[in-house]
C-alpha cells in the first residue's frame, strides 16, 4: 500500500473519486434530480455550442494534414535506429481493439435502422435514399472522422515522451511547452487531469451502457434465463473477471494476448456471418456508400442543420463527436504507450487507416444486412427498435441466421472480449492519469488500476438502471464538452514544442 500512496496524484486520485461517489450516490437516490441536471446543462452545451463539436473535428482533420505533410512527420519517436516495440499487426490490432469495443458490433446492427426514420438532409423517412445514407452515415461516424479526433493528443503526448523526454505522460504536462512547466503542479494543472480523468470514465461508461442490455437479451435467448437486475449485474462481473486477469498478466501477456484473441474471434465472426448473408447485396451497398461518402464528404462534415430541427445532428453527430472526443485521453496515452519506433506520420495515419477499416467493415456488412432484411420484409427492424431497442434488435437480426444459437453464443463471447480489452486499457491509460511522475515504461500499480475498474462499473450500472440510453448519450456529450478546450490547448503546445526544437537545431 506504501507503493500505491506514493505513486498516485493525490489531488487527482481522490478528488476524481469523490466526484465519481458523489454521481453515483445523486443518480442511486434521487435518479429524477441526476437526470434532470444533465439534461439542462445538455440542452445549453447543445443550443449555445453544438457547432463546436463540428467545428473541432475539422481542426483535428487539418492538423492530421499538417503533420503528414510537413516537415514534423518523419520525427522519430525514440532513436533513429530503435525498431517499433510491437509488430504491425499487434499494434493495429491493439489500437482497433481499445478504440471500438463491443459497440461497434452492437451498434453496427443498430445504427442503420435508427437513420432509417431519423433522417440526415431531412431525407424522406424509408425512401430509398433514406436507406442509401442510413448505410453510408454510420461509417462517417465511425470512419476517417472520427478517428481524426485522436491526432492532437496523440502527436502532444508522442513527441513530449519520446523527443522532449518527458517522464510523466499526462495531459497536463504536454502542455509544459504551452504554459510553462510550473504549470502540471498548478490548480489549473489539476483541473486539466480531473476533466481528463473523467472524460476517461465517460467513454467507458457510454460503452459500457450501450452493451449491456444487448447482453442481458441475448445470454437470456441463449440461456432461456429471464432478463433481470441479477442478469446484468451477472455481465458486469464477467467482464470484471476478464478484466482482472489481463491485470495481472500486464502490457505485453495481457493486452496483447487478449487482443490477439479478440482478433481471431473477429475475423471468425466475420467468416461466419459473411457465409450466411447475402454478400452480393452487401457488397453492392458497400460501393454505393463509398461513392456517396466521397461526393457529399465537405457537406456532411460541415453539416449542422441551421435551418432544421438538429434532431438527427444532435442525437447522432455530436453524440459522436463527444464520445470520440472523451476517448481522447485513452486513446493519446494508450497509442503513446505502445508506438516507439514510428515516426509521427505513421503512427496517426496508421491508427486512421486500421481504425477507419476495423470499424467500417463492421458498420458496412452487419448494417448493410440489417437494411437487407428491412427493405425486403424480411424482418421489420423499425418497429422492433421502437418497441425493444437496439437488444430487440440484434437478437432479431441473429435469429435470422442459420444455426442461431450457436452464432448467439459466439457474439456473446466475442463482445465480453471485446469490451474487457476496452476497459483493461482504460484502466491503464486512468491509472496512468491519475499518477504522479510515473516512468512511461511502467504500469500503474495494480490496486490504482482496480480502483478506477470498481468506479467505471459503479458508474455504469447506476447509470444504465436509471436513465436508458437517452441519459448516458446526454452524459457523454456534457462530459465530452470539456475536451474540446482541452485537444485546442494540447495542438498548441505541440506545435509551440516542435517549432522551438526545430529553431533550436537550425538556427537562424
């Protein structure tokens, strides 16, 4: 115990935890109170700053081009002959893996059809051109544009640990170059490490209440066990035990090992399911979707409704544009972690281009089913999502299959190891945040790391038991907010950092 009080950030840590204690005790007691207040401060951030969610996402999207064709692309991180510490396939599958989760299975099924009656451009609900973006809409947000969000962090806390030689890899301190380096031990220092902290927790929190009711229902159809309050206390504790033993076993024997299973169920989930669906039909969406995210690109990424009702932009762009955006701090700290021996230029158009991949085959094959049973009557997915929601949609789409339940179990077991890679390296990147003066190259203790894991679940479950998923996707957007502040004064700082180190190698 000695070890732990001495390595963690006690302002952090603590103040962090209170916080956490303080949401979960509001939501378990006055629920009605809770979700009232996140949805005022919701209706505000939405109202008065929904375009900056847009706006942002450009910025992410001109530094990743600034950086890849400028002259700080080709910088090193570690020393010019160092070689990378995973091999390429490891380190994709890992960024993939921690990036995704389970939801990209989840609502790889499920978007779709919500944009089928939730329309982008004010679409005609159902028509055919409603079906062609409701393919096509899902894979901007998660595709290229959403992976763009990760390139601030990632170049700041790159280029801070591995050419500046910074020992301590948190937000706060990337901004040395910006704010001086007094700044990580000021109150403003802190506060940056606590809206990180939390906007850490968010991103877990949003995916974890996404999953488990699409848990509880298929176990249940598995099973014959009805669904209950003891069904998804039963999913928390599995991914809990999953969890925990990848801990244990650390970076390499865990992450990697549990990725590298991920990895195999996927591509076996993927053979299976393309097997028993029509890929003629999928393949020919496919291609229509990749024309049509190419020619309405610049619209859909300046898109911000100003003369409409924002329904779609607000329950979906800047949802996701929030959420990715409170993945930034695993995302930066994670792919920091695990890229010494690339260069700048690889390592951000590498996580875009296997992220973009990983995740649009998902949205690509498992939506474009999901919109073939819907357009030929298969199985009328709309009004099961009105009546069930996204569980009572994806167990219709797999009952559909041949060797259902088979395949149901397969998705059960793919999904806890999706999401239990997820939350190990959130787990990590918040013990790493929470730390004080950590050396990059070791792991937070042990008892740091399950102590965000209990906060994370506590969190979860008052918050999935309470409010739905209408209230964690308000929760992500609030706490997403922050960030936004945050990824602006990191690009800063990098730059700032670049630009003096290079006047300093070349002087005038």
């Amino acid at each position: 115990m000695r070890k732990v009080w001495k390595e963690i950030d006690k302002y952090v840590y603590f103040i962090t935890v209170i916080l956490i204690i303080v949401i979960v005790v509001t939501v378990a007691i006055w629920p009605d109170v809770f979700a009232g207040w996140i949805s005022a401060i919701y209706n505000v951030v939405i109202k008065k700053f929904g375009w900056l969610y847009v706006f942002m996402n450009l910025c992410c999207f001109a530094l990743f081009f600034y950086i890849i064709f400028g002259r700080y692309g080709n910088i090193k991180l570690g020393s010019d002959e160092e070689k990378p510490r995973f091999s390429t396939f490891s380190w994709a599958a890992m960024i993939f893996a921690s990036g995704a989760g389970s939801s990209v299975i989840i609502l790889g099924f499920a978007e779709p059809v919500y944009y089928l009656t939730n329309t982008p451009f004010h679409i005609e609900p159902m028509s055919e051109e409603a079906f062609e973006y409701a393919h096509m809409y899902g894979q901007f947000h998660w595709g290229l544009s959403a992976w763009a969000f990760y390139v601030p962090a990632i170049v700041a806390l790159c280029y801070m640990l591995y050419k500046r030689e910074s020992r301590d890899i948190k937000f706060s301190n990337a901004l040395v170059p910006l704010l001086g380096s007094r700044f990580p031990g000021s109150p403003l220092g802190k506060l940056i490490d606590i809206i990180v902290a939390f906007g850490i927790v968010a991103s877990i929190t949003t995916s974890l209440g996404l999953a488990v009711p699409v848990m509880s229902k298929l176990i249940s159809s598995a099973t014959g066990i009805p669904e209950s309050i003891y069904m998804n206390i039963f999913v928390f504790a599995v991914w809990f035990f999953i969890f925990g033993w990848s801990v244990f076993r650390g970076l390499d024997k865990g992450i990697r090992q549990l990725t590298n299973v991920n990895m195999a169920l996927i591509f076996g989930f993927l053979a299976i399911f393309m097997l028993c669906t029509p890929t003629g039909e999928i393949f020919g969406m496919e291609i229509n979707s990749l024309g049509l995210y190419i020619s309405q690109l610049p619209r859909i990424m300046c898109y911000t409704d100003p003369f409409g009702d924002k329904a779609f932009l607000n329950e979906w762009t800047i949802f996701y544009w929030a959420w990715w955006l409170t993945f930034v701090p695993i995302m930066g700290m994670f792919i920091a972690k695990v890229s010494r021996g690339r260069t700048l230029k690889q390592v951000i158009t590498g996580q875009m281009i296997w992220g973009t991949l990983g995740c649009c085959t998902f949205l690509g094959i498992l939506g474009g089913y999901s919109l073939y049973l819907q357009k030929n009557g298969i199985v009328d997915l709309v009004s099961i999502l009105q009546s069930e929601g996204n569980e009572g949609v994806v167990l219709a789409i797999l009952d559909t299959l041949p060797f259902s339940k088979p395949i149901i179990i397969f998705v059960i077991i793919l999904c806890f190891v999706f999401l239990a890679t997820t939350i190990d390296s959130t787990a990590l990147v918040l013990g790493t945040a929470t730390s004080d003066k950590l050396d990059p190259d070791q792991d937070p203790h042990l008892y740091n790391r399950f102590s965000w894991a209990i906060m994370i679940f506590a969190l979860s479950i008052a918050l999935s038991m309470t409010g739905g998923l209408s209230l964690i996707q308000k929760f992500a957007i609030v706490l997403g907010f922050p960030m936004i502040f945050v990824v602006i004064l990191i690009s800063m700082s990098a730059l700032k950092a670049m630009r003096e180190d290079e006047a300093g190698r070349h002087p005038k």
